[in-house]
C-alpha cells in the first residue's frame, strides 16, 4: 500500500513537474515578447522626454496664443489632458496651459 502510495504521489509530481515546465516555457515567450516591445518604445519615450526638457515658458506662451492651433499640436494637447485626465478639448488644454505650474506639472509627471 505504501509503494503503491509512492506510485501514485510520484506520478502526480511528475505530471505537476511536466505543466510547471510548459507554463514557465510559455511565461518566457511571453516576457520575451514584452521586452520586445519594451525595447521598440523606449527609444520614443526617451525622445518625448528629451523633447519635455526642452520645453520653456516660451515655447508654451507660443503655443497657447493659438485660436485654433495646427493638428500636431491638437493631437499633442489632447494626448497631454488625456494622460492628465482632463476632458481633451482646445478649451480645456488652453486652461492648464494658463496654470502656471503646467510645465513643471508635465515636466514632473510619473512616466
């Protein structure tokens, strides 16, 4: 009975051996995969955030005199007051672009 215990708790380890495996293979495809697409964004992220550093009270007064601004600064502004979870509208951008702590607020946000 003890042997036939054994058995039965060997085959059991074996079979928790063989699905611990395929899940570990599966769980590296995909990590693999993440990383992947980790190294393709961070060359962006790196050039937005060059970019943010460059970024002064000018370049903001510049862009906030617009009464309908280009597209890419549309598309900008609106991806800005998404990720601040604003309402992505002109009229809202112009508000936070008046706050004086806008640029520091971008600036400083949790990337």
């Amino acid at each position: 009975e003890k042997r036939q215990k054994a058995a039965e708790q060997e085959k059991q380890v074996e079979a928790d051996s063989t699905r611990i495996a395929k899940e570990e293979a599966e769980t590296q495809i995909i990590a693999d995969d993440a990383q992947r697409d980790l190294a393709k964004a961070m060359p962006a992220l790196e050039a937005a955030v060059d970019a943010l550093e460059k970024l002064d009270k000018k370049a903001i007064a510049e862009v906030k005199v617009f009464a309908k601004p280009p597209e890419n600064v549309m598309k900008t502004m609106n991806a800005v007051m998404t990720i601040m979870e604003k309402p992505a509208t002109w009229q809202q951008a112009k508000l936070e672009l008046n706050d004086v702590n806008f640029l520091n607020r971008i600036k400083n946000f949790d990337k």
